[in-house]
C-alpha cells in the first residue's frame, strides 16, 4: 500500500513517498522536494558477517538524464563516482553509520538522483530520505533523523536556500541531527563570526524537527516490524582473566606520550595475555583482542574524565607544540612544512595560467576552477602498509574541507589572473591532518606569494562522554586514539575575524547545543593560538612571485574581436605564441597571456593590444605602406586596419608624386587626424615632425572663398 505525506517547508513542497517504487528493497522512499527527485533504498543481508567491523556501504549517485543532460565524456554515459557524488555518499555515510543497531550484518543504502530542477540539493535531501528508507525498513535503527542546508542572507537564516540563493549567502552549511541534538554538520562560511556559525546550526535543528516529525508519521503508517537485536551473551570468565592479566599494564601504557612507544606496549601486553590464557580459554583469540581493547577505550576515557589527564600527558585544552618551515623545495612556486606534535604536512602551491583550470562535468553542468587543493595520505604517514591506489573518500573529503577553508581569503581571477593548486602531502599523522593541511597549504600561499586577504589556520576538538551523559570532557587538538576511542571529531577552520569551514563527525546518538557552544569556544582558542604561531613564521604573502612562476598578463576585449585574435583555424594565436607565451580566450572576453619569462608575456601582449586596438585621433603610429596612388597612400597603422595619407599630408612642402616621398613596404611614423562616422581614418605624415623655419600653415578651403569657374 503506497504512503505519501507531504509538507510546506520554506515555500516548497517537501514529500516522502513509500510503496510506489523498488518494492523488493527492505525500505525505499521517493524523496521530492520542488522539482528535485531522489530514490534511496536500503537492503540488509540476512546472515551474519564474519568481519570486524560494520560492513555499511553508502553509494550515491546522480544521473545525467536527471538535469536533460548527456555525459560529457567519451563513452557517454556515467562512469565511476565523482568527486561530488563521493563526498555525498560520505556524508550520508558519516550522519547514520552510528545509529544502526544491528551491526554484524552488511547493508547497503544506495541513493539514485532522478531529477535536479537546479535550485534544490539532491544530496540534502537524500541524507533524510537515507533515514526514511531504513526507517521504514526492518532493519534496526535509532532514527528518524532529518538533514537540511542552512545559509545567511542580509543577516537572516535561509533554510534549504536555493543555488541561486547561495551566490547571496556568506553561509552554505548542511546540518543533520534529530530533535533534541545535532549528529554531523559540513560546509564553509565567508569568515562569519563563530557565534553566527552557531546560530546557523540552531535554526537547522528547529528545521530538522518538523523533518523528524514526517517521517515519524510514515512510519507509524506504513513501517515493518524490526528485527531482533541479539546483544552476545559476555563471557565473565574471559572478561576477568583479561581485566586481571592486562588491566593495570594498559592503565601504565595509556600513560605513555609517544604513540609509537604506547603502541608497542599494548602490542605485548596482548600477545602476553593472549599466551597466557590460551590454554584456559582456546579458540578465544577475537574475543581477548577484543577485551583488550575495550579496557584500552574504558581506561583512556576514565583518566580523561575522572583525572583530566590525556593519554599524552597534555591539558585538556593544550594545544600539541607547532613547527613552522618554509620555502623548504627551491623549484616550487611556494612551499611550507607544517608539524603539530606528530602530524606533519608538506603544502605546495603551484601557480598556472587559465588553461590549467580543472573541469567539472556535473549536474550543474560544465564549469572550471581555478583554485584546488588536492590531499594525499600516503600509508607510512602512520607506520602501515596498504594497498597503493587512487584517492579515496577520506582522502578527496579533507581535501575539500581545506580547500572550503582557504577559498574565502584567496584573491578572484580578476585581481590575480593565475590557476593555483595547492597540494599536501601528509608526511606524518597523529589526527588533524586536514586541519595541518589548511595551516599548511595557507602558508605555502603566502610563501608563494599569493595575495590573500590574511592568514586561515584549523583545529581538531574532540569529546568524551561519561555514561550518564552528565560528565563530560572536550580535548583541545585531538590525537589519533582520542579520535578513535572519542566520541566526537568537530573540525573548524578560519581566520581572525571568522570561520570559513566545519565538520563534525560524531559516534554517539547526538551532541546538545550546549556542548557545541562550548567546544566551539574550546576551537576558537586554538585557532588564534595556531594563527599567532603563523603571524611568527610570515605575517602577510612574499612581495614577489617565485622566479619560476609564470608572469601572467591580462586584458578584457570586445568579444566581437575573438576571432581576430585567433585568427583562422588558429594561426593568428599561434604565431603570437612563438614568442614562447602561452594564450587563453574566454568567451567572455578575458585574454590571458602566461610565460616564465616575463618580456615574453609583454612581447606576446602588445601583439594582442594591436590586434584588438582601435584607432585613436591624435595618436603618432608607425605604419607600413601597404600601396600608393595618386593622390596619396594607404597605410596601415595596426594589424588590418589602415587609413589615407593624402598626398598633402606627406610633407610641408609640395608633393608632386606620392612615390618621390615613399615606396610599398616602407615604415614610416603617421598621426591619426581624424577618423569619420563610417571609419575611414586619414592621416598625415607631416604632422610628426617640426614644419621648416618660417613656414605659414595654409589657411582651411572654406576660408580662402569660392573657387573659380571652370572655364570652357
């Protein structure tokens, strides 16, 4: 039986469909909301998996026929994920993997976008419609939760602004939670003050109810009984002897400030314990392991709250000591090594012309950027081995985050007409490496000497929540394990006036308002802690670009005159190009003229100032003849346009024939004396030099009278 309930939320309709399509899925919703249409189905496998962990799989993918658009590449048809689409499938992933109840079987949510109307986000609304679909599936989940994108128009919140909206808006974040509490949040802010961030997320959450309370109501109609959670039976016994082998060495390791070090040690206090109980307890291997580490997370998180002792010996509010280098690679345009206790970034910026924008075929449709920052995690940036492969999820997700952070301070195209990546390569991590990657990569800026507005610097805040809920601890700078044994990880990045990018992940059900105001407060103290350690390093951007750096040259034209610079079939911008500069034309007009070196580009750029250049009265130019006649000559003064020197314009004195003053091809300086309504443009030689001693300008033909007769 199909269900459809409907709301009004901010002037469109938002409706939840169930039962219409995907039948044979355990829960499937069409999600609608103006024009935009989103399928999300959920399935879950009957038999248990035998792996370690929650095998969740999030696909989301979006269909080109939803926007009446083919694919632009070759085979046309989609392909492998984008970067959108896997940045979409992780934040869906990251606001439900923690609610699911039952963990040990694989499950997959997959989420088709069916129809994009270009005002409203397909993947906002498939983060509800992910919730909608195992809601009313009989897989156990603690849920409904809803997701909406908040942004700030004119001081005023906008819930689901529209793209068009957005190009308004010094906000674009996406909040999901539930009604009592947030669970994720990602998006980028113009450096708007941390309380205002924070007001964003309280106008998304009273959104979020009324989403909560739709899908409460479908389900109450139309959802299936859930099936039955079995928690294991404990094995006391086992969990004793583990406590009573391991429980005071994990207390002494957790103690220990060097991850390496702490490492080793819990390594051999398992494979201690593991001998010594192998007898008493065979075929028991998982299950030590798995007892080991939870006295591990049990004694990290009661030193935390009960002794506000971090596993590294810091404060909780203490951020790790800073290290600053740069100009570290001597070919690079700008570089910078950035090290916060034991995670170490290595930022490279590299300036390009306009032809080394990068494409973005998606929904939108095709567009360029010219500003990037692409991430690397290489796997000894934490001692492991692992497979060699493309970027990942993790990977192109903080590379977004960082490059979220930076763009506000970085200059447009048309102050700094240059293509700039910034690349960072994560050399060592111990959690926090995008946040290193936004210090870093805003360092290597400056060092490159791009002129940003001003320093953006990110840190890591995590949280540990008792058992009541009651007591809690934030931790200022998270490390790795505090980020894995926690049950938070916000990220917040800005400068000293704002924030400019946030992510928060979270393990539990929700985080309280409360707690975000205070841990966003805990983020702003490390902020400007971070930010005053960069001033020391470098206040503002180098004054001069890298000698390696392209110089690059600009110059908005009539787009009338386009094809006058590139001339047929190209051999106009080719020959200009042989100068050893490198030309790029926009539709719009902008020309851009890169080269290394700089007379190259200037070279380059006045062949194309001539090309495009108009004739201006009372100009001097030097002009060849192109042919002579009678009564003067044409002469041309800029490529393909020329203009009459009469024969009384060549000297001062009387001119008998043209061909006694100059030849075809001669080169010769001529001012433009006037140009009439149809553009002819005459000229005079005569007038770029000084007249001889005594000579007498005759007076103009009106003045002197009437002309005789012609006699017969």
């Amino acid at each position: 039986m199909a269900e459809k309930i409907e709301l009004e939320l901010e002037g469109r309709t938002f409706s939840i469909e169930y039962g219409r399509v995907a039948k044979q899925a355990h829960g499937a919703v069409w999600m609608q909301y103006g024009e935009t249409v989103v399928l999300v189905a959920t399935v879950a496998d009957t038999r248990e998996s035998d792996m370690d962990f929650f095998p969740l799989t999030v696909d989301y993918r979006e269909k080109f026929y939803a926007s009446g658009r083919i694919p632009g590449n070759f085979f046309k048809r989609e392909g492998a994920p984008s970067t959108t689409e896997k940045l979409s499938a992780r934040l869906i992933d990251h606001q439900i993997r923690p609610l699911f109840l039952k963990r040990d079987v694989e499950t997959q949510v997959l989420v088709t976008v069916l129809s994009f109307d270009d005002e409203n986000d397909p993947a906002v609304l498939a983060m509800t419609g992910a919730s909608a679909a195992v809601c009313v599936s009989d897989i156990p989940f603690e849920g409904p939760i809803g997701a909406v994108k908040v942004g700030r128009i004119n001081g005023e919140y906008v819930i689901n602004p529209t793209y068009q909206q957005l190009d308004e808006s010094d906000i674009n974040i996406i909040v999901s939670g539930n009604k009592e509490s947030i669970i994720s949040v990602e998006g980028e802010c113009h450096e708007v003050p941390d309380a205002d961030v924070l007001g964003a997320l309280r106008a998304g959450q009273e959104a979020i109810a009324r989403l909560v309370e739709v899908q409460e109501e479908l389900v109450s109609r139309c959802g299936k009984p859930k099936r039955e959670v079995v928690e294991p039976e404990p094995n006391e016994a086992l969990e004793e002897a583990v406590r009573a082998q391991a429980a005071l060495r994990i207390a002494d390791a957790n103690r220990l400030s060097e991850k390496e070090d702490r490492a080793n040690v819990i390594a051999s206090i398992e494979a201690d314990t593991q001998a010594a109980l192998e007898q008493e307890f065979p075929e028991s291997s998982a299950e030590i392991t798995a007892e080991i580490e939870a006295i591990v997370k049990a004694e990290m998180r009661r030193m935390i709250l009960d002794e506000g002792r971090r596993i590294d010996g810091r404060a909780l509010d203490e951020v790790r000591p800073i290290q600053i280098e740069l100009g570290v690679l001597p070919r690079a345009h700008g570089s910078a090594v950035f090290t916060r206790g034991q995670t170490q970034a290595l930022c490279v910026a590299t300036l390009g012309s306009k032809l080394d924008t990068r494409m973005v075929d998606d929904l939108e449709g095709m567009s360029y950027k010219s500003f990037m920052l692409d991430y690397n995690f290489p796997s000894y940036s934490v001692g492991e081995t692992r497979r060699i492969g493309a970027p990942g999820r993790r990977e192109i997700g903080h590379g977004v985050l960082a490059e979220k952070a930076l763009v506000p301070v970085v200059p447009n195209e048309k102050h700094f007409p240059y293509t700039i990546r910034v690349v960072s390569e994560i050399l060592e991590s111990n959690s926090s490496s995008s946040m290193a990657t936004v210090c870093g990569g805003s360092l290597a800026l400056m060092d490159a000497g791009v002129p940003v507005k001003t320093a953006v610097a990110g840190a890591g805040v995590g949280l540990v929540m008792g058992d009541d809920n009651a007591n809690w601890a934030l931790l200022t700078d998270i490390l790795g394990a505090e980020d894995h044994l926690g049950d938070m990880d916000l990220k917040i990045a800005g400068t000293a006036e704002g924030l400019t990018s946030i992510q928060l992940d979270i393990k539990i059900k929700g985080i309280s308002l409360e707690i975000m105001q205070e841990a966003f407060g805990r983020a702003r103290d490390a902020l400007d802690h971070i930010l005053g350690k960069m001033t020391e390093a470098i206040a503002r951007p180098k004054p001069e670009l890298s000698p390696y750096a392209p110089r690059i040259l600009s110059l908005y034209i009539d787009p009338a005159k386009i094809g006058t610079v590139i001339g047929p079939g190209g051999k106009t911008i080719r020959s200009i190009e042989e100068t050893g500069a490198t030309v790029a034309v926009d539709d719009d007009g902008l020309i851009t003229v890169s080269s290394v070196d700089a007379s190259a580009g200037e070279e380059a750029m006045e062949m194309i100032k001539a090309l495009v250049e108009d004739p201006e009265v009372g100009r001097v130019y030097n002009g060849t003849v192109k042919r002579t006649l009678d009564f003067g000559a044409f002469i041309e003064i800029l490529p393909g346009k020329e203009g009459l020197c009469h024969i009384s314009e060549l000297d001062y004195h009387r001119v008998n024939k043209v061909e006694d003053v100059l030849s075809e091809g001669d080169k010769l300086d001529v001012k433009v004396i006037s140009i009439d309504d149809q553009g002819k443009v005459r000229l005079s030689r005569k007038a770029t030099f000084q007249p001889p001693p005594g000579y007498v300008e005759p007076p103009p033909r009106h003045a002197r009278g009437p002309r005789r007769p012609h006699r017969r």
